[in-house]
C-alpha cells in the first residue's frame, strides 16, 4: 500500500500528523477505516505510529482493501480533548481521497479504544460500524450509537485498562438490541489489539461488514 502524510495546526497544536494508506490498483470510491492509536504513539513524530497495531502491519506490508486514515495525537492530550480537530482532519481526508462516505468504520487500540467510541458518539453518522480494543466510554452515551455495529475487545487479564470499561458499554449496546458483540480473551494482558487484528477476522468485518 502507498503511504502519504498531510500535517495539520491548530491553535494550541502545532502540528498533527496524519497518515493515509491507499491500496493500490483498486478503484474508488473506496470503504476506509478511521484508526486511532494508544498513548505510547502521542507526538510529532509520525515514525512512531508504525510501533502498534494497524500502522505497523501496514508498514510491514499487509495490504487492506481500504483506505486507512491514520492521525497521530499530540503529546499530553487524548483523543477525547481533540475532537473538534480529529473531526477537520476527517472531513478533509474525506474530502481528498476517493472514499466512500457511506463506508467508513472506526477502530482503536486502548487510548483510542476510548477515543473510538467517544468519535462515534459525536459523529454517528459519520461510521458505519465500530470496533474499540481494550478501551471504551461512558455507557450513558450508547442510546447515541445503538444503530452502528459494534465489535468490542478485550483482555480478561489487562491491568492497564480493566475489561469492566468493554463489558458495560457492550452492556448498554445490548440493552437497546443494538448489533455488538463482545470477545475477552482469557489470560491476555493489554496488548489484545495483535489478536483482535490478526488472529480474527476484524480487518476484514471492518471492511466489509461481513
């Protein structure tokens, strides 16, 4: 896949990075997947978002039928504090690339587990289906989501993040008959996000819905 990087300012952020991945000799327009990373990738330096989860398969070279939007958070903030920005750098790779509006999903790994579900809350319309690992929200906030497809993550082992996060949201989704499915993986850690990836078939649900 071919990588390009669009840099973004904001009053109070210097600089936000954000990677694009376009699959070659496929025409648009195209579904894409919204990533956001955990707190070990905050920064400007975009090289680092290669260290984890969908960024590093694709650097390694896996090839997904998709565009993969990639933006990087600032240092010291959270995905939560930065919305409003995370929601320009959307609407113009949107905007940029030949993406189908009506396919776009989201995923993210622990700080961006959170920020998954907290994007989507804000945006509903914007995602057709969602994917948060090790990370959720406030459960309150599901009446928002309840129409999206949910697939959520979890280690039953995690001592960074505790699964109780996942298992109440995936609670309140299911209270409302919503599309969720919920998988904890007996005895892993925080790092369940290689599993989720790559030992299941998400990539390809997020892609396709199937």
């Amino acid at each position: 896949m071919k990588k390009e990087l669009r840099t973004y300012s904001f009053d109070g952020i210097e600089k936000l990075n954000c990677q694009i991945w376009l699959p070659e000799g496929l025409e648009g327009p195209l579904p894409a997947i919204l990533f956001l990373h955990g707190s070990g990738e905050r920064g400007t330096d975009e090289s680092i978002l290669a260290f984890q989860a969908l960024p590093k398969y694709l650097t390694a070279g896996q090839e997904i039928p998709a565009v993969v939007i990639c933006p990087q958070c600032p240092e010291d903030m959270k995905w939560k504090e930065i919305l409003p920005q995370l929601g320009f750098v959307l609407e113009d790779v949107l905007q940029s690339y030949p993406i189908d509006r009506a396919r776009v999903a989201i995923t993210g790994i622990s700080m961006g587990g959170f920020g998954t579900w907290y994007a989507a809350c804000t945006w509903p319309e914007k995602f057709c289906r969602a994917a948060p690992i090790c990370g959720a929200g406030d459960p309150v906030l599901a009446p928002m989501v309840r129409h999206l497809p949910w697939r959520i993550f979890h280690g039953d082992a995690d001592p960074a993040v505790e699964p109780e996060y996942s298992k109440k949201v995936f609670t309140a989704l299911q209270a409302l008959d919503a599309d969720v499915e919920l998988t904890m993986f007996p005895g892993v850690t925080h790092n369940c996000w290689d599993k989720s990836y790559l030992e299941t078939d998400l990539i390809h649900w997020l892609v396709t819905g199937k």
